[in-house]
C-alpha cells in the first residue's frame, strides 16, 4: 500500500494501472485508507511544507488563508490551529464559509461582496497579517499585498485565477518591505529524507484525527472531463479523487 505526488517523473495518474519507479513512491501507514491518500497526499504535503518550511511561525501569528474551503485550505487551516495561529480565511459563498469555519478559520470574509484587504485590516486592528498563502493569483495579488503587515510573507503557492501580474519590485518597499516567495512542492519533496520527514508528519496528524481529511467528491475515471468542469467552476469543496 503505496503514494505518491509529483511532477517530473509520476505524472499520469489518470489511468487504471501503472508500472512506477519505487524511489518515488511513500508507505502508507495501516490506519490510513488508500481513498485518504489519494485526496490528501498532494494537498497533504503541500500544507505540510506550507505550515513547517516556508515561515517560522510563533503561537499567535496570524495568516490569510484564500480559497480556504479548498483541498489545500482545509489542511492549513486544521494544521494552523494545531501551531495556535488566528486564520483569517477567504470563500466565495456562504456555503464554502461554513465549512472553512468548521475546520479551523477564525474569521472568513466573502470576497463575492466583502473588499478582503479592508476586512483583514478591520480584523487586525489596522496591523495586518504575517503570511498570505494566495493560490488564486491575478485576482488576488493587490489584495494579498495589501492585507500584511511591515515585513510580512506573500506565498504564491498557485494561479488559479491567471499568472500575477508583472510589477516592480519596488512596490514591496511601498507597501511595507514585503517578503514575496512562490514555492513548488516539487523542491520540497525532492530530497527522500525531507519527503519521509514530513510525510510522517502529515501521516501522524491524520491518524490521530488532529487533521481530518474531507472527501467530498467522487468521480468515475470516465468522468474526469466532468470533474475538471466542477473544479474550474469553483463547485467543490475539500479533496476531489477518481475511484476506479
């Protein structure tokens, strides 16, 4: 029992069989399910990495959590609350709301109505956020910038609305002496050690239900056209896998 993620050498995961190099693939514990792994192994160690590598975080930091009813949202929230961050998350609906409420998110602003950079900052008493984790991009970028705090963290980690913007970097200076990084989850796991180190860190949080892993939709390998449609059009929530 056996997983993986990557992006150079496993990608083709859509398939009902497969011959895969081993130096490339993680054990999986006994008490997790191969459904769990498969929803949470990319989204897993990306948190993973997000949460214990990026930013040495102190009991009270706060962070800005987009799409925070996401695969990856619903992991950092959890995995925030366990280091005694405040979240503040992002949604697009009431309904997504709700959820990233339920799984760790202090407070949640609708960006279908609410201006995220005015809110964060009525939230932290004018002071704004340590770390950003954007994975929306375009859209978010200016708002991002302007929720954090002197010398605090953007983390790009995705684009899912477009590529950000091209801009000086003198605009960092402006707004605060901003950090700016956009890390892959690729040089994260790249080295064995590394990978294992926080695979099993990940693995402990689950079994021992510190961190639980919501799987809230399934799909027929033949129906993958559909699940890109649903993802595109922001209607999940949590981890999406195939079941073959």
């Amino acid at each position: 029992r056996v997983t993986y993620t990557g992006f150079l050498n496993t990608l083709g995961a859509y398939s009902t069989a497969r011959l895969i190099s081993a130096d490339v693939l993680i054990k999986l514990p006994e008490e997790i399910s191969c459904e769990t792994a498969a929803a949470m192994t990319m989204r897993g160690l990306t948190s993973a990495y997000l949460m214990r590598r990026i930013y040495d975080f102190k009991k009270g930091d706060t962070i800005l959590l987009h799409a925070a009813a996401g695969g990856v949202g619903l992991i950092v929230s959890q995995w925030a609350k366990l280091l005694d961050l405040t979240v503040i998350g992002t949604t697009s609906s009431e309904e997504k709301a709700q959820i990233a409420r339920a799984h760790g998110c202090d407070h949640v602003i609708n960006y279908s109505y609410e201006n995220v950079a005015e809110r964060v900052r009525e939230l932290t008493d004018g002071v704004g956020v340590n770390v950003v984790f954007d994975s929306v991009g375009k859209d978010t970028f200016m708002a991002s910038l302007d929720s954090l705090k002197r010398r605090g963290l953007l983390v790009c980690v995705g684009t899912a609305s477009g590529a950000i913007p091209e801009f000086n970097p003198v605009l960092l200076a402006m707004k605060g002496s901003l950090y700016m990084t956009r890390p892959a989850l690729a040089d994260f796991i790249a080295d064995p050690i590394e990978k294992q180190e926080l695979a099993n860190e990940l693995f402990d949080h689950v079994r021992h239900g510190r961190i639980k892993i919501e799987i809230n939709q399934r799909y027929e390998l033949k129906d993958a056209v559909q699940a890109h449609r649903d993802l595109e059009a922001r209607k999940t929530t949590g981890s999406s896998i195939f079941v073959i």
